[in-house]
C-alpha cells in the first residue's frame, strides 16, 4: 500500500501480536487511541514503556483521547490522563451523539461534519499534523519519495468545502 498511497491508516486489533509489531516497525507515525476510562488509561500505559522498548520513539507517537460515550462521574478529565501517563494528549476527540449514530449507520460522520464543530476541528487537528509531519519529514529526507499533502477537506450537504 506504502507504493500506492501516500498515507496508509492501518487500525489494529488492541493486542499487541507478530503483525502488529511488524506494522509498528515499519509505521512513520503512531497514533494511540486511549478512552477516558480507568481501564483503558491503566492498558495504555503498560503499552507506552513497551512501545518505545520495540524501537518506536515518542516522536512517532501521538496520543489520542477519544470520548465516545457521554460524559459521567468519575469520568477521567485529559490532565488526569496525561499525568498518570506522564504524556501530553496530542488530541482530544469530544463526544458527539452523531457520530455514534454514524458508527452504527456506516455514514461516516466527517462527511456530514462542518470544520467548527467539535468532531470536525479535531479530526482536522490530526490532519494538520499528518501534512506538518509529512512536509517536515520530506524537508529532512531529500531521498524520501516525495507525500502528497492531505486535502483538508469535508463534504457539507453535498458541498466540497476546501480549507
């Protein structure tokens, strides 16, 4: 897929295996998807220490906080998170009641997201560091093939919105 595209997204199984070692080996970039509650703050954890044991440095990680549920109480706020992990969170993806009708629909809600809404500035947040990472890689590998920059942009009621 790296011949064919300049950007390959891979969404892995949450065990750490043969396969995804190998995919984290020959990854650029890594991004962490953690939930805001004990359990997965408590897993991930173990999982950072043995990331960058495995050869993958900080710099090629990225923290993701994905609040898909409602907020409760005793509901993790991000600097509890980032504390226990000892970690800045690099994004923070706000619940949104669509994108869990979304997820359960197939719709893929960033085609119905405009950039100012929560769900839609975070996910152009990722995509603004993917384009910063693959311009600041490609200014320090002149022998690396050459990433196309992600187009930034979101389709709103049958409208191409271009940022």
């Amino acid at each position: 897929a790296r011949r064919s595209f300049g950007y390959v997204i891979v969404d892995t199984f949450p065990m750490l295996d043969g396969v995804l070692m190998t995919v984290l080996d020959i990854s650029d970039l890594n991004f962490i998807v953690v939930q805001g509650m004990a359990p997965s703050v408590a897993g991930i954890a173990r999982l950072l220490p043995v990331l960058e044991g495995l050869g993958v440095p900080q710099s090629r990680q990225r923290l993701v906080l994905n609040y898909n549920y409602k907020p409760f109480l005793g509901n993790l706020q991000p600097t509890d998170i980032a504390n226990r992990l000892q970690r800045t969170i690099d994004y923070v993806v706000p619940y949104e009641g669509r994108v869990l009708s979304s997820m359960n629909t197939g719709s893929p809600q960033v085609l119905h997201s405009r950039r100012w809404e929560r769900f839609g500035r975070a996910v152009n947040s990722i995509i603004d560091d993917l384009d910063t990472w693959a311009v600041d890689v490609g200014a320090r590998d002149a022998t690396a093939p050459e990433r196309p920059v992600v187009e930034r942009r979101l389709k709103v009621a049958g409208q191409e919105e271009a940022s």
